[in-house]
C-alpha cells in the first residue's frame, strides 16, 4: 500500500467514525509514521505507507491527535504533551501575542500545564520564568519541554500564588475555566482524554480568576502586567474582578475568531 493509498483509507475511517477534520488527523498520522512533517506527506505519495493501524485505532476512539504522536506545535514550537497536561490550541497564541508587544524581563505562569506559554515567552525573550502547577505530573512534562528547548524556568508545586515569591514585570495564566455545568457539552476528544483538572474549576468556573485578581497585587512589580485566557462568555466578569483588586488599564482581547479570549490589566505605579 502506497502513502496516498492509506491516507484514503484513513481519511475514511476517521470520517466514519465521527471525527471532525478526518483528512486532516489522517495526514499528521501518517507523517508521523514517516517521521517528517506533514506538510512534507504530499512528496512521499507514492511511497510504500507505514504501519499506522493503532494511531488510527486511537484517534477513532477520540483520543486526541497531539496525545497519540506525542506533541502538538504552538508558536513554531513542538512541545511534548500527555494525558496529563491540555492540548495547547491555538487560540492560546492570542495571549502570547499580547504578552510579546511589550518587554519584560521577568515572567510568572500560573498552571502552567506542557509549558507552552511560559517556555514561548522565555524563549522569545530571554526573561526570567516561573511556573506553577498544582498537578507534579503536568510539572514533569513541562521540565522536558524545557530541557528539549535548552531553558531552565524555576518549575513549583503550587495552588496559585501559595509558593510564590517576590514580584514580576508580567503574570500569565490560562487556568481552568470551564463550568461544571458545560462539561457535559464537550467534545469526546476533550472530555474523556484531557484531565479535568485542567479543565473545571468547578461551580461557575471563574474561582481562579478571583484567586490571580487577589493575589496579583502582591506579585507584579509597578507598572507590572497581568494577562488570563478566559472563555467566550466571562469578558465582562473578570474584567470587573480585576478592576475591583486595584488594577487598571483593564481590557478584553478577542481571538482570531472574534471571541473574547484574553483579559489584561496592569499594576498602577
């Protein structure tokens, strides 16, 4: 069987079995398997295809396309990714971009999950990072990815702010925002392969950011920035959390998308 024989097969059974962007996944699987890029598959179409049978088993039982091949590219950047930690999207992007239009030189990531936006900073930067995670496993991935880019962050164990110390020129985080109540809409992809950990808080799913807008004061520096992910619908909400703990210069950023993505505020002087 040549490439272009089973990225068809593959295609189809994908799409049989309910899985959006079918030809898509097939592509990456099969590039995967090759061991190139997948904007590399259409030079090797007529190549012999290599065995690709269980990465297909696994995506028709949804398991998502970066867990399977072991990593998913955020901003030019492979980073590792496991059951442990969420499938950086590319939505995420948007803060980084915001982050990047002003220079800082120290940075901290709150539930910093693969890494992905605290490694991206550093590595465009060269600021000084700090992360935390509630989750050592989600820890664990994040120090290889850091190894794999040649960066040294210091990684803690912590819930927020807990084991922080001092202050910061920039704070970031895309916490866990999802309310109990949507769980249930979502996606097999995400609700039975990503770790809810990171996914629900739990409730209304906006705790976390009342736990950043409480603690984020005693941590930037003056002048210093903060900047959340949120979901679509909680603009409003946490922009008002964060101008009631003091903070000014308080706005909301859409995605490419159009959809609020992104709140940010700055520590006055």
């Amino acid at each position: 069987m040549t490439v272009a024989e089973a990225l068809r097969a593959a295609t189809a059974r994908l799409a049989a079995a309910g899985i959006d962007g079918a030809a898509r996944d097939a592509r990456m699987l099969l590039a995967h398997g090759l061991g190139i890029e997948a904007g590399r598959l259409m030079l090797h179409m007529s190549d012999p295809a290599p065995e690709i049978e269980a990465l297909v088993a696994a995506r028709v039982a949804h398991q998502p396309v970066a867990q399977i091949i072991g990593h998913r590219l955020f901003w030019g950047r492979h980073f590792h990714v496991t059951r442990d930690t969420l499938d950086p999207r590319p939505e995420t992007e948007t803060l980084v971009a915001i982050a990047l239009s002003q220079p800082f030189g120290s940075v901290l990531d709150l539930g910093t999950g693969t890494g992905a936006i605290l490694l991206t900073l550093m590595a465009e930067t060269g600021a000084r990072g700090v992360a935390t995670d509630i989750s050592p496993a989600a820890l664990e991935v994040a120090r290889g990815n850091a190894a794999s880019l040649g960066l040294t962050p210091e990684l803690l164990i912590s819930d927020w702010f807990a084991a922080v110390q001092g202050r910061f020129d920039l704070i970031v985080s895309n916490p866990p925002y999802i309310a109990e109540s949507e769980m249930s809409g979502l996606s097999r992809d995400v609700l039975e392969w990503e770790p809810h950990l990171a996914l629900t808080p739990g409730g209304d799913g906006l705790s976390p950011y009342r736990a950043i807008a409480a603690g984020a004061g005693r941590h930037l520096n003056p002048k210093g920035r903060l900047m959340v992910e949120i979901g679509p619908t909680q603009g409003s909400a946490v922009a008002a959390m964060f101008r009631a703990a003091g903070l000014d210069a308080v706005a909301v950023h859409p995605d490419m998308d159009g959809r609020d993505r992104v709140v940010s505020a700055q520590l006055p002087s």
